[in-house]
C-alpha cells in the first residue's frame, strides 16, 4: 500500500475529532471513507459502523477487523464567571501532557482554540515545581471575558476537547500527531478494504469502527452480536519504547521494527492470552511473504478481549502499529509499519478458505 494515501488517509482522520463518548463526527467521516471500497456500510444505533466485502465463498470463514473510532480527550465540567473553563477527562489522557498545551473545542458553531493554563515559574513554590496538578486544578483560556461570552462562543457544559496539534512528518516516515490511536487503526482498515475491494477473495470480510474503547471497550462488547463472524481481529496502536525514559526490561516492542502480531495482553485487569490459531495464522503469513512482524505482549486491554467475549464466544486476536508516547498530544509512529500490517493483513485475508481450522487443540 502507498505510503502517500497511508499518510493521506491518516490526516484526513485526524482532523475529525472524536473524543471517547462524542464519536459522531467521526461516525460520518469513516462510514464515507469506507464506502467506495465495500460492498455495504451502515451504522448501528448504537454507534459502531460496520462494512462488509462479501466473499465469493460462503462456506470461506468471515473475519471481523476492527478499529475503534474515539480518541482520548476531554469535556467542559464547567465555566467560571471569569470565563475560564474547567474540564475532565474523557478517556486516558497522559496529565503529564496536557498543562500549557492547545486544545481545542468542538462546539456546534465550529471548532473554539483555547489552551490549557499554566502558573507562572515566578509564583510556583518549589514543592509544586515538579509536581502535575490533578485535573480538577486545570482550566482552558478561550481569551473571553466572562462566562457569558465563553457561551456565545457555543462554548457549554458537555462540549467535547480534543489536543489541538497537527501531524507532522519528522525524519524517516515517521509521524507525530496527537489520536495516532487509534485513527492509525482505522487508516488501516480503510487500506486493506481498498487493496480487496476488486478482489473477490473467498472470505467475507467485516470492516469495523467501534465507540467507546477509550473507557472500557463498550462499542467493542456488542458490534458482534448481531454478525455472523468466526473470528476477529482488533487493529490497533502498541506501545512501544527504545525511547530514553524507557527501561526496554519493561517494554517489548520498537517503532521501526514492523508491525506488532500480539501473543497476549497485559493490563491492571490482569493478563489474557490471545487465541492461537489466529496468531498463527498472522505469523505464518508474515514469515512466508518476508514481511517484518514483531510479537510479544500488548500493553493494555484493545477490543478483541470484549469481542472474544460475543455469545458463545468469538476467537479473537490484536495486532498493531507500535508507537511512542501514548496519550499524548505527541504520539509517535512509523508508516512503514503501517504498511506492513495492511500488507499482513491482505496477505492473511487472502488466504482464508474453506475448512480453515480455528479449533485450538
Ligand atoms: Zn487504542
């Protein structure tokens, strides 16, 4: 897959804002950017949206891929009489990150620049120096007076925020941008649907945008029930060090090194091993089209763990572009691990056919 229209496709998502819970905008964007290259799209009440390449094969497996369609962000909680907005998180946004950031804020009248305000160094004693505020301690300056202006602005309790940065290219095809996760995934999808779209595999191939991952994989616990699929795939962003505030005895994956094809996750809510034929599956088609692949463990729950847990129980996998400084207004990562995964994930939907065994023992 070019790495212009990965790059193209990206930016394009990136300038939807998508805040975990405020998904619509990019509801619309997706269910268009998926349309010319499936055979049917639509949206559930719900929210998820869900396209479908129909295989030439009824008896060749479906497959699921999914990405999910919010980002990491905030929300209004409320407005002072000076007009200074305080806010929350929706979503698990790095603290670290976002004091003396730009921000901006999706009202109905259009999108509102603010930034998040930071005590001068001259009035900050030394034992708040080093430390980060909690979030009830942070406000956003929109540059209004009073909370009546702030209002007219369309600015109000409930209005979603988002980092206000732009992806930019640094050296080597890497790419920095705030909501790398998972817009990245859903570049992804986008890709592979494209590169099938004239193809006429044997497998039935589901395109998937779940809501609310960002707290607790909710779109992702029911965008199955409804769908005959055998198995599916979370496609989503890794952590990932080699950066200098990382001991590497803690962290498995690199940026640059290839795509991630996960053994399992580990999070706060334990460990879970993904199912193996599909790992399989994944790697041995990476190794027979000399593709580079990295496998370890993901860092954290993705939606395959709410998926795998639809009905009598879906066989379900993760994989994903590794990048640095999740949550970030900053994530990092590379397109030619892009690449690779959509190259993976062709290569592996190509294969699938009749009597593709997906019993474990
Ligand atoms: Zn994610």
């Amino acid at each position: 897959m070019s790495i212009e229209f990965l790059k193209e496709t990206f930016i394009g998502l990136v300038a939807v804002d998508s805040p975990y819970g405020f998904e619509e905008p990019m509801i619309r964007h997706f269910k268009e950017a998926l349309a010319p290259y499936v055979d049917e799209v639509q949206e559930t009440p719900r929210g998820n949206v869900v396209g479908v390449q129909r295989g030439k094969d009824p008896k060749a497996p479906k497959v699921a891929l999914a990405a999910h369609m919010d980002q990491v962000g905030f929300t209004v909680f409320n407005i002072d009489e000076r007009g200074f907005i305080r806010f929350r998180k929706v979503g698990g946004a790095s603290n670290r990150a976002i004091l003396g950031q730009r921000v901006r804020l999706a009202t109905e009248k259009g999108s509102v620049p603010g930034v998040v305000g930071i005590k001068p160094g001259h009035v900050t004693p030394p034992s708040e120096a080093n430390t980060i505020p909690p979030i009830e301690e942070m406000y956003i300056d929109v540059g209004a007076w009073s909370r009546d202006e702030v209002e007219g602005m369309g600015v109000k309790v409930g209005t979603p925020i988002v980092f206000d940065a732009e992806p930019r290219e640094l050296a080597n095809d890497l790419i920095t941008s705030p909501a790398v996760d998972d817009k990245a995934g859903l570049t992804v999808l986008i890709a592979v649907a494209k590169a099938l779209k004239d193809e006429e595999i044997p497998a039935t191939v589901y395109y998937i945008g779940t809501v609310e991952e960002e707290g607790g994989l909710r779109g992702a616990a029911v965008a199955l029930h409804d769908l005959d699929v055998d198995a599916a795939v979370a496609v989503d962003t890794a952590p990932s060090g080699w950066q200098p505030d990382i001991n590497m005895r803690d962290m498995v994956y690199e940026v640059g090194r290839g795509p991630a094809i996960h053994i399992g996750e580990m999070g706060r809510r334990g460990s879970w091993i993904y199912h193996s034929r599909l790992r399989e599956w994944l790697i041995e088609t990476a190794e027979a089209e000399g593709l580079p692949y990295q496998s370890g463990y993901q860092l954290g729950g993705t939606d395959a763990s709410a998926m795998a847990q639809t009905r009598g129980g879906i066989p379900a996998t993760t994989v994903g572009v590794p990048r640095r400084y999740s949550h970030s207004p900053v994530e990092t990562f590379d397109l030619k691990d892009m690449s690779g995964l959509v190259e993976i994930l062709v290569a592996s939907l190509r294969k699938l056919k009749p009597g593709f065994r997906l019993l474990r023992s």
